[in-house]
C-alpha cells in the first residue's frame, strides 16, 4: 500500500497519513518565530518610547529618512524572511532612537 508510512519500524495506517502531512514544515515553523519575534521587537519598541516619553527629546521628523527597503527577486519564503528581519530591524532602530533622545 502506498498509503502506508514507516516511521522507526512501525508502520502507521492510512488514517494517519494526514496527519503526518499536516505536520508544519521546517520553513514554517522558522517564518512563525520570525513573525513572532519581528512581533515581539515591534511590541518592546513601542514600549520603550511610551515608557521613556516623559524623559526624551521630541523626536525630529524622520519618516522616510530610511528609505524602502531594498526590493530583491528572491522565493516566497526569503521574501517573507527578509520582511521579518527589516520589521525587527525598523523596531531595533526605534529603540535605538528613542534611547539617544534619553535625558536621564
């Protein structure tokens, strides 16, 4: 049977065989984390010029200072990627931003 997988000497039937292709790819499951981490560096940005807003510098009008990113042909997958990695690095620069406007 074609259906039929073996999976460490076992063989497992038919109606698991879903289950096994539903199972997230390496791909996937890296993209989830650098969403959730791009996410996450979004989130700490945030809160770091909320929390220190009393004790910065207004900030200077920056939109667009950095430009877009830079637009490669590329598959899907690193497409995706290399959107996570410029929103983390977008948000790391806020922080970054924010703490040289610190007057502590």
């Amino acid at each position: 049977m074609m259906d039929n997988y073996v999976q460490t000497g076992t063989t497992i039937g038919s109606g698991n065989a879903a289950a096994l292709k539903a199972s997230p790819t390496v791909a996937e499951e890296v993209m989830k984390y650098a969403a959730a981490l791009a996410e996450r560096a979004e989130m700490v940005s945030d809160r770091v010029g909320s929390k220190l807003l009393m004790v910065t510098t207004p900030p200077c009008d920056v939109a667009g200072c950095r430009g877009e990113e830079p637009q490669r042909e590329s598959p899907p997958l690193f497409a995706e990627l290399r959107s996570r990695f410029y929103a983390i690095e977008r948000a790391l620069d806020n922080i970054q931003y924010t703490l040289d406007r610190t007057q502590l």
